[in-house]
C-alpha cells in the first residue's frame, strides 16, 4: 500500500495523529503529529510491525475483526489520547488499518470554545430580552377597576414567590403583561425574560425550542446544536403562553422539567440542571381540555401553582376611559398632532362589550385616529357595530378587525371614488401606503 505525496502532504496538515498500517500490520505511513507524538522520525517507523513499536496497539485487531473500534481512550505516561481506529477495504478485502488520534489538549480547546460560544449566545439573549421582552412593570398595567385591583395585588403577592404561576384570560386581556411585570418584581429581575407562544410549533419543533440539541440529533440540525430555552433562561423567567396547546408526548416531558427540574437536549444522553421560574398562560377552557383528553391533569396541577385570573375588559368597565386615554396619547405622539374622543363616541365605546379585549379596544382606537380629520374621534365615524351594547361574541379577533377596516376604507372610497386616484388619496388619509390599501380591501 502506497501513499501519495499529495495525500501525506493531506495529513501532514492535520493535528491529529494519523497512523496507516498494510494488511500484515507493517507502518505504511504517519503523519508529523503522530511521530511527534511517538518522539520518532518516520524513516525509522515506516515497515516495522506496529506492535513492535507500540505494544499495546489495537489497530491489528481491526485487521482481524474488520470493525472499527471508535473513541477509544488511551494513556501514555503523560500524554491522554482517544483514538478512532477503522479498516481500509479495497475490492472487498481488508488491505490495512488507519488510526486517528485526538490529543486531549484539542479535546479540551474544542470544549472550551463551545462553552464560550454557549456563553455569548446566552449574553446575546439576556441583552436582547432586557432590550425588548421583560420592558412592563406593574406600573404599566392600567387598573381603576377592583377586579383589576385585585388581579394586580394577586400578581404582586406571587412575584415574590418561587411559585409556578398559571395566567388564565380570554385573549387579549393582557397576560404577557403581567408575566413580564412578575418578572420585574421578582428576585430574578436582574436575569433573563424569555417568551415562547406553544401554539406557533408543531411537537418536534416545539421540543427542540425548549430543550435544545445536539450536533446531527436530526436532519437539518445546526452545526454545534442549539441551546434550548430551560438553559438560555437561567436563573430568570420563561413564560409558556398557550401552555393548552402543547403535543400531549411533548406535556409529559415537560412534567418531568417541573418535577426534576432536568432536561435531555435532543439527541443527547446526559441530563442538565436548570434554575428557571415557569409562567404558564392560556385562554383556552382547560378543564375541557383535561375532560377529553388533551391535556394532562397532572401536569395541569403542577403548573396551577399560583393561578391568577385576568379579567375580561367586559368586567372591569371601570378601566375602559382610562385605557381609551392611553391609546390616544401614543396615537398623538406617533401622529404628531393632537387625538381626543367626544363624549357621545366614548359613551358608545363604554357601552360596548370588547370581546377581543384590550387588544381589540387598542386596535379599534388606532384605526379611528386615523380616521378623524380634526383630531376628534365622534359619534359619527363610529362603526355600527361600536354602538350596540351586545354581549355576542366575535370568536376570531383579526376577521372583526379586518371587517371594520374593510367597513371604514369604503366610506371612504365612496366619498373620494374607486378609481385609483381615489385609492390614492384614500390612503394617504388613512396614513397608510396603496399596496396595504388594497391588502386590507382584498383587491
């Protein structure tokens, strides 16, 4: 067996040790870092029997047995090693073996630079969630309501616990809100704020969102793995929003988080400690959930901790004027000119039952300071529907919205024309651009 100049010069740029013998156990090649390793010049090595050099050597027993024998440990005096060690096969026959030798000094530098590239990814995360997830405080939840009061007060007194907090509302109440603002006053403030939405994932996805992988632990694994979310979080707060929607395989693991406080990336075998305090939400009915079947009473019962109801805004009234000023102060800012609200307008808007909630109220308020010309909202550009005091519920929020906004483009096109000088001038009203005009209209 014969190894050409290009293939030794191949090796020879190799850290690794690298070590051929021929079908009869003779040194057909090593490269500098395997003679380094040996203190030997090659010229003395090559077509001696590799267990008159290296006694102990189990590279002849690949030969006989024809299987690799990989992460082999080894020690010298000094020197700690592993070694993979495989046959060469040419026309189906054992024509010699290769060892590759990895020196423990490069087993450690590896390990070190995936720590430090574990660590600034984790830095990466805390400045990104100080930057933007945990920014609301207690002080930022508007409450003139007592329902709301008490809800807050709830909020406080769980804050500076270590309890799991279970956040049950209908959507758009606010309970990211309060989980950042329980975040803020907890003894984790000073770390990081991680928010998840389970029902964006399908299971798999999901599962390695939470607990990272390994390198290869699947097709399409990144290059080094990933750090799940339980480890990027520690020491701070991760909040689990449509906790209800998770894979019933999935809620089994996650018990085991909650009961252990454990995790297995994918694709690994060793397990991890974590210190991270779970905020779990839904606006789903749960015990329905639990009921038929799809969603475990165990892990129910583990993450009901510290349950907290948020209101819905139809119950707490009381926090409508105060919430309607708000909006419109961050609408004068962001348009640059004064917005109120009449008295007739905001008596409708009082009366009404907001079944999307407070995201319903906020999107509501935005569209009709874009719609006043004077900075006054009315009683005259409010949609029909504002103005009946009903207690019917709309399930999906986004069709309602798309609905009014539909409504109120075609009061304007009737007035300004369907031509496309009057799409223009209608969109320019609105302070939005054509393309999103006709996306709204669906035409």
């Amino acid at each position: 067996m014969e190894i050409s100049e290009t293939m030794a010069a191949i090796f020879d740029a190799m850290s690794e040790g690298i070590l051929i013998i021929d079908s009869d156990a003779r040194i057909v090649f090593g490269n500098k870092a395997y003679c380094k390793f040996l203190n030997a010049d090659f010229f003395d090595l090559k077509g001696q029997i590799l267990r008159n050099v290296r006694p102990g050597a189990r590279l002849p027993e690949v030969l006989r047995t024809g299987t690799p024998i990989l992460h082999a440990p080894r020690r010298e005096v000094e020197d700690i090693y592993f070694v993979n060690m495989y046959p060469i096969c040419i026309g189906g026959k054992i024509a010699g073996g290769l060892s590759v030798v990895t020196f423990i000094q490069q087993a450690y530098r590896f390990q070190s630079v995936l720590e430090e590239i574990k660590q600034h990814s984790i830095q990466i995360l805390k400045r990104i969630s100080k930057a933007s997830n945990a920014r609301y405080t207690f002080d930022d939840i508007i409450a003139e309501s007592q329902l709301s009061k008490q809800a807050i007060s709830l909020a406080q007194r769980a804050a500076g616990t270590e309890a799991t907090i279970f956040l049950r509302g209908e959507s758009g109440t606010g309970k990211e809100l309060y989980a950042q603002a329980i975040h803020n006053a907890s003894a984790r403030s000073s770390n990081i704020f991680l928010a998840i939405n389970c029902a964006n994932f399908n299971a798999n996805t999901l599962e390695s969102e939470l607990f990272g992988y390994l390198e290869g632990a699947f097709t399409g694994a990144k290059k080094g793995g990933k750090i799940g979310l339980f480890e990027a979080a520690s020491g701070g707060t991760l909040f689990l929003d449509e906790v209800s929607e998770i894979d019933l395989s999935l809620q089994a693991k996650l018990l085991r988080v909650l009961q252990e406080r454990l995790i297995r990336p994918l694709g690994g075998v060793d397990e991890k400690a974590i210190d991270v305090r779970i905020i779990a939400a839904c606006n789903a009915d749960i015990e329905s959930y639990i009921q038929d079947g799809r969603f475990r009473a165990d892990l129910y019962y583990r993450l009901n901790n510290f349950p907290i109801v948020v209101p819905p805004l139809r119950q707490r009234r009381d926090d409508i004027d105060k919430l309607i000023a708000h909006v419109l102060d961050d609408m004068s800012r962001k348009m640059k000119k004064s917005i109120s609200i009449s008295n007739e307008a905001l008596y409708h808007l009082r009366r009404y039952s907001w079944p999307g909630n407070v995201r319903e109220l906020r999107n509501v308020i935005e569209f009709l300071s874009y719609l006043t010309d004077d900075g006054v909202i009315s009683e005259d550009i409010l949609p029909e529907t504002l103005k009946q005091p009903t207690e019917e519920k709309i399930s999906i929020l986004s069709q309602r919205v798309k609905q009014f906004e539909r409504g109120e483009i075609g009061k304007l096109l009737r007035i300004n024309g369907d031509n496309l000088e009057g799409k223009r001038k209608t969109a320019r009203q609105l302070g939005i651009s054509l393309a999103s005009l006709y996306n709204k209209i669906g035409r």
